[in-house]
C-alpha cells in the first residue's frame, strides 16, 4: 500500500478517539499529539452516521492508520476543537495511488 508523501501533510492535529458513552457522558482516549495531516476548512455537506446530512466546516486528509472513529475530538492547526462526522478509508490496493483516510468534521 503506498502511502500519502510526507511533504504533502503540511498541518498538525490532535486526536482523542471516542470510546462510546458512558455514566457521564462522552469517554475519550488518551490525546495523540502532533498527527500529520493536511486541514482544509471548507463548508460542504456530508451523510453523519445516522443518515442525516450535516454541515461540515473542516477536513482533514492523515494517513490511513490513522486512530479516529466517528466522535472524536480533533484540535485543528488553528486551534479550533471540532468532532468528527464521517471518516472514510481511501484505499487502491494494486494501483499506484495512495491510501489514505479522509475525516469530515464539524
């Protein structure tokens, strides 16, 4: 599987997957720092897990290891701490594109 160039993840989030509810709300898992990435934060329509469409106004592009289940929280290069709508898993096995996962977040 190729992956996507370095050069190409210019940005620098923070991820805390979600781990489902619990007694008081929302859990998280430990924060992962410093994730390469490349933020884009553009408005654009998206399908939440649920089948609703929702407003997005940011994505991010990592690689497609990336730890980021639906509900997670990400800090985004400016600072700004959004959840994540949709995360999809971009993949070509046997082609010479890379893979990659795309997170469209709140």
């Amino acid at each position: 599987m190729t992956r996507l160039p370095a050069f190409l993840l210019r940005h620098r989030i923070s991820v805390e997957p979600y781990l489902g509810e619990g007694a008081y709300g929302a859990r998280y898992g430990a924060r992962i720092e410093d994730v390469p990435a490349l933020a884009a934060e553009t408005v654009r329509m998206v399908r939440a897990v649920d089948g609703r469409e929702v407003t997005s106004t940011a994505q991010v592009i990592a690689d497609p290891d990336l730890i980021c289940p639906v509900g997670s929280r990400i800090t985004l290069p400016d600072g700004r701490v959004t959840t994540a709508l949709s995360v999809a898993r971009h993949t070509a096995p046997g082609l010479p594109v890379p893979a990659c996962t795309e997170v469209s977040c709140e």
